[in-house]
C-alpha cells in the first residue's frame, strides 16, 4: 500500500514542480512591469526638475544680462554728459574745469560702485532661489 500512496503522491509533486515556476515567473512579470513604470515616472520627475533647473537658471542670467546693460548704458550716459560738460565749463571758465571734473569722477565711481552692489545683491538672491 505504501508504494500506491506514494505512486499518487509523486505526479502530483511533479506537477507541483513545473507550475511552481510559472507562477514565479507570472509574479515576476507583474512585479517588472510594477517597477518599470516606477522607472518610467522616476525618471520622467529626474526630466521635469532638470528642464525647471534649467530655465530658472536662464531666466535669472538673462534678468542678470539686462540689469548689466541697463546699468552700463546708464553710466556711459552719465560720462557722456559730463564730459560735454566739462568741455562747456573748461572753454567759458577755465577755473572751474578742475573741480567740475574731480566732482564727475566722483559721481560716476559712486554709481558705478553702487550699480555692482545691486547686481551683486541680485546675484546672491538668484542664488539663493531654491530651484
């Protein structure tokens, strides 16, 4: 009798045997398909956050580049100006060129000083931006 029982038992462990894989490899599938798209939505963010780096980064240059030609074409105004006026002063007062002069270095060495504060200034803010 014992060889009957175990006669029975043995197709059934057989089969047991050969469907065990395809059940592994049904959770398997499953669980890669799973993880892909994690892949696939990780991946998508990775894309997102660099293009939003990026064009914040853009932005920021260019809102850079346009302080630095408003600030320069401000202060080659400003030096326009005074020379023509230093020329004016030095044909009909002579005397008073000198200091006229001094006066307009000194203005334009305190806007310029002033104008590379403020970029510096919006440089650390930009900086500072989370991104």
């Amino acid at each position: 009798m014992k060889i009957n029982h175990i006669s029975k038992f043995v197709p059934t462990v057989a089969l047991a045997l050969v469907l065990t894989p395809m059940v592994a490899s049904a959770q398997s599938a499953g669980q890669d398909m799973q993880t892909a798209g994690q892949d696939t939505k990780s991946a998508a963010k990775k894309t997102g956050s660099g293009v939003k780096k990026g064009t914040v980064k853009a932005a920021d240059k260019t809102k850079e580049g346009g302080t630095v030609a408003v600030d320069k074409t401000k202060e080659t105004s400003v030096k326009a100006y005074n020379r023509s006026e230093e020329g004016v002063k030095k044909v009909f007062d002579p005397d008073s060129h000198a200091k006229t002069k001094a006066e307009n270095r000194v203005q334009e060495k305190k806007m310029q000083t002033k104008d590379d504060a403020k970029r510096a200034k919006q440089k650390a803010e930009d900086a500072a931006k989370p991104q």
